[in-house]
C-alpha cells in the first residue's frame, strides 16, 4: 500500500503524510502492551507510513529497541521505506526524573552511537535535539549533527520547540529539514511568527500533540483514571476545571464529526493536514485500532465551510491551561 506524500523541507526526505509517534509505546502515557505496540508498527509499515518518530528518552532506551525489533521482523521491502526521526539531548536519572538538556557536540556523537546501536540501523534520518541547551549555542548543536551527515550517519538535521530566532541560527549553520512541534486544533500558538518563519526559510512541521494526547480525541472522558507517571496527571489541560471546559469543546467538535459521518479523532487530524502540505501530523497510535481511525483522517475532505465550522467550534485560543506543567514549559525555547 501506499498513503499521500509529504516533503519535509526543501532538502528533506519523502515521507508518508501522517507519522507514527512511537513516545506512547515506552512511555508518559501509562502501561502500553509491547506485542501490540510491535503489530502496530507493523501495521503502520503495511499501510504505507514511513516516518517513525522516537526519542532515546522514552522509556531510556526502551522504545528505540522496540523500534529496532519491530524493523528488524518487518518485510525487508517494508523496512527499506522506514525513515527513522530521532530525539536526543533529554537527561534522565534512574528515578525517571528529567534532569536538563545536553547538545554539546561530544554529547551529540555519544546519544548518536547509542541510538544507531539499539535502532539497528547504519544511520538515522533525521536527527534534532529535544529541546534547545541554554549553555550551548544552537550552531554547536546542529554543526555536530552535521558532521554526523558528513560521514553517513544521519541523513538530515530537524530541530524541536524551538522559537524563530533558534530556527534561523540553525538554519544558517545547516540545512534544516523540519520542526517538531506541538500543534493542533488547541494548540496554536506556532501561527503567530513560528509558522511563518519556517515558511520563509523552506523547513516543514513535524506535528505532534494533534490529539492533544487524547484530549481531544473523542475517546478521553473525565472520569478516566491516570497513572501518577501518566504526563496527563500533571498536565494542566487535564486538571478539574480545565478538563471540563476542553471536554466540551470536544462534545462541539463531535457534532461536526457526526454530520460527516467520521470520528473526532479523524476531523483534529484531518483539519491539522488542512493547514498545508508542509505540516505532517505525527500520531501517537499505540494500537492497530487507534492507527486504523488515525489512517482514516487521510480521507476526510474538509472544505471551506467545515474548515469555517471548525474553527467556530474550537477557536484559537479556547483551550484552558497551558500545555505544559511550568516546569516543562520554562524548557521551550519555542514559547519565549
Ligand atoms: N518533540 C517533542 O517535544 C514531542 C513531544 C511529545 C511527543 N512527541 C512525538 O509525537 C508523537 C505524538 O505525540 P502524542 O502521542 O502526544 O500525540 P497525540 O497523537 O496527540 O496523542 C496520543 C494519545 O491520544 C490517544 N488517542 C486517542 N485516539 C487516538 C487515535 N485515533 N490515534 C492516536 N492516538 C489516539 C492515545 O490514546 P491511548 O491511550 O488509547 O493510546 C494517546 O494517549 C509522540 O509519539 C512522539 O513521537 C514529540
């Protein structure tokens, strides 16, 4: 099989036109089931996704070594088409507690070395620092990726939440396939001057948190229990009140969605691939039947009218709570 195509960039691979964000298979959503987690890379392979988003962080290593293994049971020809995007730089301790960011470039070729190792993989195709380093210039970051280019070992350089001056310093240093970023129907805040900046300088949106990680999926309900290492528990836009009033903008999306005989799910994820070709929405489908309904996004039309009815539904800025604890947030560079 095979889905739409997007172009990350304009130096940047062909990639399917919806992600398979792995993060929830290893970690910050609660238990996942490892044998499904695998079928559902499998699946995603089958039904023409390309684009494997991971992190060496989540679960310390544990999910590029369900990557790996998923690659390595895959059919060759399967394999062959999957393009690995990776995140380093995040610090951890043995607790699980996040402790900083490092992109020094020793650092850089060392969070490299483990990553190719436990992928399975002769190089990575695009590889981007989590979260900017306060104490290393964004050049020195990305110039080590770049001498990781040069000798074969990753094919392009991404960059993730970072802001518009970042975005233009990396680009002046190396050619800079996408930002990963959050985005979606209750996550804006890139339309203002992260957008367009990347406009101008060619580089794509890898998007995640289009479902605001469950949130606005249609499938999350307040009395849903949360684990306490579940990033919900702690996530502002989950908390009482919050939660209540995001809930009920879900409940007026889900009219839009009956009327077009589709899901909640599908409509977030189709109007975020309506807002251009230079954006891939990176899903967190943990299962084959979540990767089924996310697959279906790709074939929902959404005209003028339903993009207007969208909007009027869920405006801009109508989510309440930030979309991070403070702490977390005081790491995005993208939000300065
Ligand atoms: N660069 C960064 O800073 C950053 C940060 C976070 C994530 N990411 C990447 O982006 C990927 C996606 O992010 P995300 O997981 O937060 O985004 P998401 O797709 O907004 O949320 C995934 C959550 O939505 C739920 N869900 C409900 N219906 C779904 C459906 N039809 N398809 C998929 N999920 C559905 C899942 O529920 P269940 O509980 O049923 O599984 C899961 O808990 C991650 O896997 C990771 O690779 C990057």
């Amino acid at each position: 099989m095979t889905l739409d195509t997007r172009i990350l960039g304009t130096t940047g691979p062909r990639v399917s036109a919806l992600g398979l964000g792995c993060m929830g298979m290893s970690a910050l959503y609660g238990d996942a089931d490892r044998t499904e987690s695998i079928a559902t890379v499998h699946a995603a392979l089958e039904a023409g996704v390309t684009l494997l988003d991971t992190g060496d962080f989540y679960g310390m290593g544990h999910n590029e070594l369900l990557i790996g293994e998923a690659l390595r049971t895959a059919p060759a020809a399967r394999r062959e088409q999957a393009l690995t995007s990776v995140k380093f730089g995040a610090l951890r301790g043995p607790d699980g507690a996040w402790s900083g960011y490092d992109g020094r470039p020793a650092a850089v070729r060392n969070f490299a070395a483990y990553s190719l190792q436990r992928l399975g993989v002769d190089h990575i195709d695009v590889y981007r620092i989590a979260r900017l380093d306060p104490d290393v210039p964004i050049e020195e970051t990305v110039g080590a990726i770049a001498e990781l280019v040069e000798k074969g070992y990753v094919r392009h350089i991404g960059l993730s939440e970072v802001g518009a001056e970042t975005i233009r310093r990396a680009a002046a240093t190396a050619p800079i396939a996408d930002l990963q970023i959050e985005y979606g129907l209750i996550t804006r805040g890139i339309e203002r001057e992260i957008l367009p900046t990347l406009r101008e300088l060619g580089i794509s949106v890898t998007a995640y948190g289009v479902l605001s990680r469950g949130l606005i999926s249609g499938h999350f309900s307040a009395d849903r229990q949360l684990a306490a290492n579940d990033f919900r528990a702690h996530s502002p836009r989950f908390q009482g009140d919050n939660l209540r009033h995001n809930l009920t903008l879900v409940e007026s999306l889900r009219k839009i969605a009956e009327q077009k005989g589709v899901s909640v799910a599908q409509i977030a994820i189709a109007w975020v691939l309506a807002q251009g070709e230079d954006i891939v929405p990176l899903i967190g489908a943990r299962t084959r039947e979540r990767l089924t309904e996310s697959l279906g996004a790709l074939d929902v039309v959404l005209d003028a009218d339903d993009l207007a009815a969208i909007e009027a539904a869920v405006p801009a800025d109508a989510a309440a709570g930030e979309r991070y604890a403070p702490a977390a947030m005081a790491h995005l560079d993208s939000e300065r």
